[in-house]
C-alpha cells in the first residue's frame, strides 16, 4: 500500500517527539493558564516562555 501524505496542516500538524516530551511537565502538572492572575497560572507563565523559546532552537 502507497504511503499516505498529509497536506492539510493548515488545520493540525503531527506532534514531535522532542515537542511531547517537553510538554509533559505542563500537560501533568502545570495545567493553568499562564495568561491568567490565579496562582496555576503564575507558576505555569515562566515554563511557558521557557518553553516557547527552547522549542525553536534546534
């Protein structure tokens, strides 16, 4: 069978292993919103820029 080609990543993209497992702290354990006042999203705001910016060195 022919290997199938995606080309709507418009709507989805696949995930990166690297991607997944940088994101399972956040997925597991700091779930808040880090735009939000609340103390969740206080302590989610740093991992995210962190994130943001070590994800596209590389």
């Amino acid at each position: 069978m022919a290997k199938r080609i995606y080309f709507d990543h418009s709507a989805t993209t696949p995930l990166d292993a690297r991607v997944a497992l940088a994101m399972q702290p956040a997925n597991e354990e700091l779930f808040g919103n880090p735009s939000s006042l609340h103390s969740e999203g206080r302590q989610a705001q740093p991992e995210s820029r962190f994130a943001s910016k070590g994800l596209w060195i590389g």
